[in-house]
C-alpha cells in the first residue's frame, strides 16, 4: 500500500487538496492519505493527525506566539515519517511551516511535490533556490511561476488554478433571493470578512461600522450580506454582528454570495481572486498586526497584494491595507464604484480578463497525474 502525506494549513488549500484526493480515490489504488488536513479533506478519508484549527496562523508576529506548538508539531511530524516511511509528500502553500518539512523530508530522502508554490516571487525571491534544492516537482498555479522556476532549472510545471474547476453555484439569482428573503430591488453588498478567526477579530468590525453608516447615509438603498466561514468560531463571530444582526443576512453559499452581489468587499487572499474570476466589481481589505505589517513592508517587493490586480498588471481594485481599511474609506470606495455606473462597469470589463488569464486546465487531474507518476502508477485511468 502507497503511503503518502499532506500537509495544509488553510481552508482553500484544504478545499484544493480535497479535490485531488476525489479524484484519486476514484482510480483503483491501494493508497493510505494523512496528515494535516481540513474538514474537505477528511470527508475524503484523510486521516488528520493534528487538529486543523490550529494552523490558521498568519502574519510573522502571529508565528513567533505559536513556535512551541510548530515545534511540537515538527517534531511528531518527524517522527511519524520514520514510523510511516511516507512514499510521497505533498505540500500546499503555507510557505512558512512547509519549508521546514520540505527540507526535513529532502534530508530524509522522501520525495516532494509542493502543489500552489508559495509566492516567493512577492517577497523572499532567494528562497526560490531552496525550492529547487528541497522538492522534486512543484505544481504552479500561475503561467507566470511556471517560467519564474524554469529559469533556475527547477521542475516546475503549471497545472492550471483550482478556482476554474471548483466554483460551483448552488441558487439562481431569483431562488438567493427566495432562500434569504432578499429585495431585488435593492443594491447588495456582500462582505467576505475571511476564514480565519483572527481575520473576523481585524476585519469584522470594520465592516459593521461601514454597514452601520450606509443604512445612516443611504437607508434602505442596500441588501448586506455577510459569508459565514465553516472555520471560524460562530460564536465569536455572531457577537461581533450583534450590533446589526436584524440587518444583515448570514449567508454560508460564498460563491453564490460572489456571483449574485452587485458589489463585494472581500479579505485578500483566494476569495478576492475567486470574486474577479466570476466577473463581480470588489475591493480589498485586510489588516494583519502592526508588527507582522512592518515586517511585510520590509520584505514584500511587490506594490499590490490581490492577486487580480498583480494578474492585470495594475491596480484595478482598489486595495484597503491596515490603517487604510477603515470606515470611512471602504465606505467612500463604496460609493465610487457601485454608485457610479462607469467606474462600476469599467472594473468589470477589466477584470473579465481573469478568467482567460488562468486558463483553462484541470488542476487537480493534472496533480493527479504527477502524483501518480512519482509513485510509479500508471495515470491511464484517470
């Protein structure tokens, strides 16, 4: 029996690792799948060896709080491949704790597929060599990594991004509007505050307060609709809402909240890419620790951080970073884009060019494919 290991640490790669395992446990294998993983995964019959709660940690600041817990978790990891002996590890983004592994496993003579390379690109550009050193292929998402790698002779290979095949809708429009008592005559704003608790504590009540002073400016204009990560603790979440809780609507369908909101406010991250990839007008928030934004400014080589805009080479949707991701801002970029039918449509023609952008391969089959090739399986069946 095959034995391979995953490691993710974050809701999306936890949606993008499931996708593989679907399709590998439909092809006659005999193969055991563990690791860290999400709840995705698990329904697929990953075997999780550590709470998965417990990796949604971001920001520099936020990992030196944790180290004795990366640290424990090394070192069960270390352990479990020595009783294992894992036939393939593949890792998936979550730069930070995978590298470690990565090097652990190159020194323990363990093939690596590293599946979403980390965005060295942006930030720590050396570490792409340590890349090359520490894993036998990486799986990219962006045509662009492809050619980045290719220049260092690294095995690299661009397999398509996972949004094309992962976005699925649940609701027309009219059957949205049904299911949440929606007014179709209305504007609706949608708000995708993240998936983490620590982005709920720093995002969230921003949002409140700019949906507190809309239904003030523009009463009964909007519909606001707020998705509702299954990762986060509701409770914590619920009890920041509860200033506004009669008039909001908690929506838990994201990608239909993407595609039937006129207009999203989104955290950076894979949801921003998802909303432009399904052609809706947005604008990006985010606010990480004080210390943990120093550390990125010092580091970070790159003037955006959607991933749409760095896609589009300029900076179509706006970008509300830390102290700029405040009421009064989001509010005012509100009110210039949705308000405004030229600056609204001329967004969305700009970023319909998402879409043609990432292509149109199948990410996961094509994981697939390398996955079992590094395992010598023949892919014929799939």
């Amino acid at each position: 029996m095959k034995n391979i290991f995953f490691l993710v640490g974050e809701r999306s790669a936890d949606i993008h690792a499931a996708e593989v395992l679907k399709r590998l446990n439909k092809l006659d294998l005999e193969c055991n799948y563990w690791g860290i993983g999400g709840s995705k995964m698990q329904q697929q019959g990953f075997e999780a060896i550590f709470p998965f709660e417990k990796f949604s940690i971001i920001g520099f600041a936020e990992v030196v709080k944790h180290l004795p817990f990366i640290r424990k978790v090394n070192s069960t990891i270390q352990k479990e491949f020595e009783i294992r002996k894992p036939d393939l590890i593949i890792l998936l983004d979550y730069p930070g704790f995978n590298m470690r592994i990565a090097k652990l496993a190159h020194k323990m003579q363990i093939p690596v597929l590293y599946y979403i390379s980390p965005q060295f690109w942006a930030w720590k550009k050396k570490r792409i060599f340590k890349m090359k050193k520490y894993c036998d292929k990486i799986a990219v998402i962006f045509p662009f990594e492809e050619k980045l790698y290719n220049k260092i002779d690294a095995d690299a290979e661009f397999v398509g991004h996972p949004v094309c095949e992962e976005i699925n809708f649940r609701y027309s429009k009219k059957e949205f509007a049904q299911v949440y008592n929606l007014n179709e005559n209305k504007k609706w704003l949608g708000f995708i505050p993240g998936s983490r608790d620590i982005e709920i504590m720093r995002i969230l009540p921003e949002l409140i307060g700019t949906i507190i002073f809309l239904e003030v400016i523009h009463k009964g204009k909007f519909e606001f609709l707020i998705s509702l990560a299954d990762t986060v603790n509701e409770n914590h979440f619920r009890k920041i809402i509860d200033p506004i809780k009669d008039k909001v609507k908690i929506i838990h369908e994201t990608y239909d909240l993407m595609k039937h909101s006129d207009f999203i406010i989104s955290k950076s991250g894979t949801s921003c890419l998802e909303t432009a990839f399904i052609g809706t007008p947005e604008i990006v928030v985010y606010k990480i620790s004080s210390i943990s934004y120093f550390l990125a400014k010092f580091f970070i080589n790159i003037d955006m951080i959607a991933m749409p805009n760095i896609l589009l080479g300029k900076k179509i949707i706006p970008e509300l970073i830390q102290n700029e991701a405040n009421i009064k801002n989001i509010t005012e970029n509100i009110e210039k884009y949705l308000l405004d039918e030229g600056n609204y449509l001329s967004m969305k023609n700009q970023i319909s060019t998402i879409e043609d952008k990432l292509g149109n391969k199948s990410a996961s089959e094509n994981v697939v494919k390398i996955i079992l090739s590094m395992i010598n399986e023949t892919s014929d069946k799939i």
